[in-house]
C-alpha cells in the first residue's frame, strides 16, 4: 500500500508531464489546477490575441512606446499612462515645428536678399572684366593696324 503511493512521488517526470510550482507533485504539464494541492498553476488562458492587444494597450512596451511617439511626440507617453508628459511632449513638438517654419522663413528673406546683393556685385565685376577685354581688343586691333603700317612704311 505504501509501496504505491512512495513509486508514485518518486517517479521520473513523463514527457507531458510537469511538478507542481508549489507542492512539487508530478501532474500532467497541461493542468491548470493541481490536483493534489489545488494550486493554480498558470495564469488563465489567453488567446494570443487577447494578450497582444492588452500589451500593446497597457504599456510598458519600450518598443512600442518608443515606436508610437517617434509617429508623432506624446503618442508614447500617452500609451505608458502619462497624459501630463504626453501633452507636454505634443504640444511642445508643435511650438517647435511652428518656430523652425517662422525661423526658416525669416532666415530664407535675408539670405535671398544677401544673395541678390552678393550676385549683382560678383555679376559686375565679370562684366566689368568682359567690357575691359572687348575694349583692350579694339585697342590691340589698333595697334597691330598701327604696327603693320609701321611696318609698311619701314619697307
Ligand atoms: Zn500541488
């Protein structure tokens, strides 16, 4: 009689089979409830989908978060539970994008404007350059007429 039940708490874990997490009996891996103590074993069952979805909404997902905030600031922290921060976040984004706008803007009026001057006056000069060279070959043409005369009149 005792036999039996020492064969029973001694023998070896089958394949589909687990200890109790508290009493230490060999039950079957699947069991919820152990039958020899009663405790619960695991959690009750989830469909994957039902635990995804309570992941993905509870928080706590750096990945997530990181992922929901990078979408557009505050997401993340509105899915870690902090409105406060989330709204911080949010609305200091906003202000941000507004001023590198305004910014962009107010540095784009002078910087065209600075070009322009810049343009006109780099622009001159090589006008200036290519008037001096039109005039220096009319004067070259000058001389080298000048010249041939000279020489003409030296045969
Ligand atoms: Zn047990």
């Amino acid at each position: 009689m005792s036999s039996t039940s020492a064969d029973d708490s001694t023998r070896d874990r089958g394949p589909d089979e687990a200890f109790c997490r508290d009493c230490g009996a060999v039950i079957d891996a699947r069991a919820e409830i152990c039958p020899e103590c009663g405790v619960r074993q695991r959690d009750p069952p989830k469909s994957s989908i039902d635990s995804a979805l309570d992941d993905l909404l509870e928080g706590g997902n750096p990945f997530v978060a990181a992922v929901l905030s990078a979408i557009f600031p505050g997401l993340g922290q509105l899915y870690n539970r902090e409105l406060e921060r989330g709204l911080v976040f949010a609305v200091g984004f906003i202000v941000a994008s507004v001023s590198v706008m305004v910014f962009i803007g107010f540095l784009l009026a002078p910087a065209v404007w600075l070009y322009a001057v810049y343009d006109a006056y780099t622009r001159a000069e090589l006008r200036a350059e290519e008037l001096q060279r039109a005039a220096d070959r009319e004067h070259e043409t000058e001389i080298s007429v000048s010249e041939a005369d000279d020489e003409e009149r030296e045969e």
